[in-house]
C-alpha cells in the first residue's frame, strides 16, 4: 500500500460498509473511522424521525470529514466508511486528496439491504433505504464489490486488487539510447512502468535504478537489476517490453525471462528484429500460452521520446492487452488518431518495419543525389542548396528527411561547412540488406530500394574510389538545370521507391496470410517515423489501390503527366561525373512498369537455347509450355 493512503468505503444505508471498512483497517493497520460518527446530533435526530437529510444537512458534515481525513494523511492514513451517495459529495471528500484516496464501492439488492437494516440497531430506518437508492450516483471509478459475497471474500478481493493495482502495468528490458526514450515516454503518461538492465560488476551497476532517479517523469518507476524482482513488481497479464540488440540477444533474454512468466503474459520485441526470427519465437513462445508481439518501432531516439510510430504484429489477443500502452506512447496522425495499429500475424510489424527502412534508404539516396547535381553540377552552395529544399517543403516534396537535410547543409564549423567535413563513407544496420533479401525471396522488384543499399556499400571503397579518381578524373559538365523539373523528377523517384516497398509487402502479406490493411498502415506513417511525409500523407488519403500506388489514380498524376521531366533528370545525370543509381533505377523500374510489350521473351529463348527452360507463347494457352530444338 502507498503510505499515507487513504480509503473510503462507500454505498447505501446498510449495505455493510462499518463491517467492511473495520475488516479492511485491521488488515492494513490503519485506523478506522465512520462517517455517522460525525454526523451533528440534529442530522441524527432528523434520521432518526425518518426525514431524509437535504443537501443543506451534509455540506458541514462532508467537510468536517475531509478535514479528519486530511489529518489522517499525515500520520498513517486511514479507512473512512461514507455513503457519499453523490458525486458532488465525493468531490468534497477528496479535495486535496486526489493522489492518495481510493475508493472501495460496495453495491447490492434493495431488498437484501432492506432485510439487513431491518435487522441492526441504527439511528436511520429502513424507511428511508429508498431514498438512499433514489440518490444514489454509481461513480465509474473505484474498486467494485458485490455484498452478495462474503465479507471475507469481498475483504480478499479488494486487498488482491490493491496489490495489482500498486504493480506496473508494463516493464521494459534494456535501457540503451532507445529503451530510456520509450521509458520515459510511457511514464510521462502516466502508465506505471518497471524498467530493467543487467548487472555487470565493475561496469553496468545499478543502471536501472540511476536512470529511474535522473527525470522527474519517472518519479513513479520502478529500476530493477535483479530478473525475477523485475517480473513480480508486474501487474498481471505480464507485459515485457524488450529493447535488446537484434539477434541471439533477444533469444537470450526471452529465454531468461520467459522462467518467470505465466501463461497468458506477453513478450513485445521492439528492436529491429528479422521478421523470420520473430515468425520462429512467435511460434515457439505460442506453444507455452505465451504471447509474443514483433513491433517495429520508427522514430530515432526524438520519436521514442515524443511519439514514435509503431508497427506491432503477432498475437492479437496480446494485442487487444498492451495496445492501449502503444497508442498511448504513439505520435498522433493528422486526424488525431494514433501512429499505431494491429498489423497482422506473425512476423508482420518486423516485416513491414524493414520495409520502412529500405524505403528510407531510397529516400535518403534520392536526397544525396539531389544535392550532388546541385552542388557539383550547378555549382551552388551549401546554403543556397539548403534554401532550395526548404521552398521544396512547401509543396508535395515536403518530408521529414528533406526538412533535416535543410539543417544539415546549413551547420557550419567554423567557416567550413560540417557536411565537407565529413567522410563519405555510409553505414547500414541490416535492416537494408534483408529488405533486398527479402525482394528476392518473394520475387520483387525492388531497384530502386536495392540502388540505395548497393551505394552504401560502394561508398565504403573510399581508398580505392580516390586511386581511381586519378586514373579516371575528369571535370564535371556545368549544364543548365531547370530546378522545378528537378523537383518534379525528385517527386517521381520517390512514388517509385514507396511503390516497390508497397509492392513487397503486398506480396509478404498473401505469401505469409497477414491480411494488412495497407490505408492503416500509410496512416501509420505519416508520423513519428522517419519516413513520414507529404507524400504519406497523401498515400495515406487515397482512395484505391492502397498497395498499389503507381496504378493509384489519385497519386500518379504526376508521373502521368510530367514523366518526361525524370526522363530528362537522369539524361542530365549521365552527362556528369556524378552517381544516380536511384534516379537511373527509378526511370528503368517505371518504363519496365509500364511497357506493353517487355524484352523477357529474348531472356527466354536463351534460357531454352541452352537450357531447355520452356516458354509460353503469344499464340497459345496460358501456361501452356513450349520447347525448340535450337541445334
């Protein structure tokens, strides 16, 4: 029990409340006090000649117990039984005792009350039950017990729900830059949550309890180095939020917390798992009544914070516990709904989280490419460069990585610009590679995506690229650019991109029967993640072929119409020294996308000539197989 707490057991006349509240003192070592008690002797009189008390009769007596229980608090606090039949009385009980009163509500039948006060000594007669009853307003607060129980019983269950209710609603496991974020999001909410990181002699000590006592939002929290202290202190179903490294670690820890858990309690993964290790340990964890969730989490250590999008998959049922946690914590669309929804089964929030990434690698890669034409071709400034992207956030190119990108080419050092200073070598965490990996598995194209993953890697060659600058250096073409055609070409690069993602996890989705709602999913991200943007929002809005954009009839009015000005962009790139694997990608992709008559039937009759691979024909069935004897 919180100390000083106070409790007031409330109801109707002789519905057991002095009974109930004396038991519940004795079991928590408070005092306790009943309200009659201080009723004034022309209250008791008027009672006791059967006239009901008026509103005028309670005022001195309610406040009068308000200032007992205010006394009360200082010490020990105390249990108070209190008819409190109104809201209004209620309220003028608890003035200035909001963060430390419950309320034990007891309800029951009129004639099974009516035939117990018929049966006591009291000053009210079971004359004026019916009054009690006409004014009494069941609060939708308060612990709720039904005098048809016993009183030992009805005494057991209130204690039982006192002790869940002291218990955290959710623990997180690990507290690196993301596990802190998520942890102080959840507590500023006012959700009560137990958080947990290792103990390592000499160099992880007391990590959880240092980071409870460091922000003020965790006044509440609980810090745990020790597993098995960390799952009690959680209040039943168990929900477990991790946020360890992807991989053996997370199986590491399942394993070691999973000794504590109960059937029912929930396991969430919030790091960027692969969805296929989330499928296993959904599995797995199911055949022991465990639930298990794979949630993707987007947002950087600012979202986490503030509100990430989140993208949780696996147990519904699980779901139906820890969602109102999620949405809670989540960013907010621009409805006022939350970045946050059921995803599907299995390994779906992993799934579609790579996908966000490869998406974002795309994204990103398209940027760059921008920025070096600019640059290195127009010759404009840093700074210049920077103000063409921010008019370009003021129309449907506007995105979070296009509002950073502006910053960035603003910061300077000194009288350098930051961006010169550093080496151009990008990194990836994985999430990437399987977004390829997975393309291939499935059978999606995916070029633009994989483009900005292969740059990546190129870009790591960094001596060998600046031996081959010598050998191959040659100057850069100065040509005239119109920046709007950019701009567009810009635009239509990016529909490309999000439409090989969509595709992938359209084709994820029938292969694995997750039925996503891709309209929910674009909601999803208009928020909170990375790749948040106009053009999400705008996907997010369409009426149709939600997982198909580029077929989409109210998003692909701009390549329809200005398709020419991406043709002309990449042209424009070629005569340069300057690398456009998105942009060339994007343009390739979309003529494949869109030619009525492709090149795959030269692709197949060398497959036949030299392996007798099969063909279908124009002139015959579908899927009917043919076969020339070439030699």
């Amino acid at each position: 029990m919180v100390q000083n707490e106070i409790f007031i057991v409330i109801g109707v006349s002789g519905i057991g409340k002095t009974t109930i509240g004396k038991m519940l003192s004795e079991k928590l070592d408070i005092p306790f006090f009943d309200a009659d008690d201080f009723h004034p002797d022309a209250n008791k009189q008027k009672m006791q000649n059967g006239e009901p008390l008026v509103d005028e009769d309670r005022w001195p007596w309610l406040q009068a117990l308000n200032v007992k229980l205010k006394e009360e608090q200082k010490s020990n606090g105390c249990v108070l039984a209190c008819s409190a039949l109104k809201e209004s009385y209620r309220k003028n009980l608890m003035t200035g005792l909001e963060q430390q009163l419950r309320w034990v509500v007891l309800q029951g039948d009129f004639d099974l009350i009516k035939s117990r006060m018929e049966s006591r000594e009291h000053y009210m007669p079971s004359s004026l039950l019916q009054s009690q009853f006409d004014a009494w307003e069941e609060p939708i607060y308060g612990i709720k017990m039904d005098v048809e129980n016993s009183k030992q019983e009805i005494v057991e269950s209130v204690l039982n729900k006192i002790t869940m209710e002291q218990k955290s609603e959710i623990g997180l496991i690990g507290l690196g830059v993301m596990g802190k974020s998520l942890s102080r999001n959840i507590a500023s909410r006012g959700i009560k949550i137990s958080v947990y990181n290792r103990h390592v002699d000499g160099k992880e000590e007391n990590v959880a309890r240092d980071f409870v006592s460091s922000y003020d939002e965790m006044s509440n929290a609980e810090g745990y180095d020790d597993l098995k202290l960390f799952v009690d202190s959680l209040a039943s179903p168990r929900k477990v939020f991790l946020m360890v490294n992807a991989g053996a670690a997370v199986d590491q820890v399942i394993d070691s917390v999973s000794d504590f858990l109960d059937e029912g309690d929930i396991i969430i993964d919030g790091g960027n798992s692969h969805y296929k290790d989330t499928e296993r340990r959904f599995q797995d964890l199911g055949k022991k009544n465990i639930q298990f969730i794979g949630s993707g989490v987007s947002g950087g250590e600012e979202g986490a914070l503030k509100g990430p999008s989140i993208m949780p998959g696996g147990s519904k049922e699980g779901y139906k516990s820890v969602g109102p946690i999620l949405t809670s914590i989540a960013a907010k669309d621009n409805a006022g709904g939350t970045c946050c929804d059921y995803i599907g089964g299995g390994g779906s929030g992993h799934f579609v989280k790579m996908v966000h990434n490869g998406i974002e690698y795309g994204e990103m890669q398209l940027i760059a490419e921008v920025y070096g034409l600019l640059r290195y071709s127009l010759q404009k400034s840093p700074d210049e460069i920077s103000d063409i992207f921010a008019s370009w956030l003021k129309t449907d190119s506007a995105s979070y990585l296009l509002e950073i990108t502006t910053e960035i080419l603003k910061r300077k050092e000194g009288d350098k610009h930051l961006l010169d200073l550093i080496l151009d070598k990008a990194g990836n965490k994985g999430t990437g590679s399987w977004t390829t990996i997975a393309a291939c598995e499935l059978g999606v194209a995916i070029p633009t995506l994989t483009a900005a993953l292969f740059a990546r890697y190129q870009s790591s060659y960094y001596d060998q690229r600046q031996e081959a600058a010598s050998i191959y250096a040659s100057a850069n073409e100065s040509l005239n650019l119109d920046i709007d055609e950019l701009r567009t070409a810009y635009q239509i690069a990016r529909i490309v991109n999000h439409h090989q993602g969509y595709d992938l996890i359209a084709k994820a989705s029938e292969r694995y029967e997750w039925a996503i709602n891709f309209k929910d999913l674009s909601r999803i991200w208009t928020n909170g993640c990375i790749i948040r943007s106009k053009l999400m929002e705008d996907i997010s809005n369409a009426k149709d072929n939600h997982s198909n954009i580029l077929m989409n009839s109210s998003l692909n009015s701009i390549v329809v119409n200005s398709r020419a000005s991406l043709n002309k962009i990449v042209s424009i790139f070629s005569k340069t020294n300057i690398s456009a694997p998105c942009m060339s990608n994007s343009l390739s992709y979309l003529n494949a996308f869109v030619e009525q008559k492709s090149l795959a039937n030269v692709i197949q009759a060398q497959r036949d000539y030299f392996g007798a691979h099969t063909y279908e024909r124009v002139d015959a069935d579908r899927g009917k197989k043919f076969h020339t004897e070439w030699i």
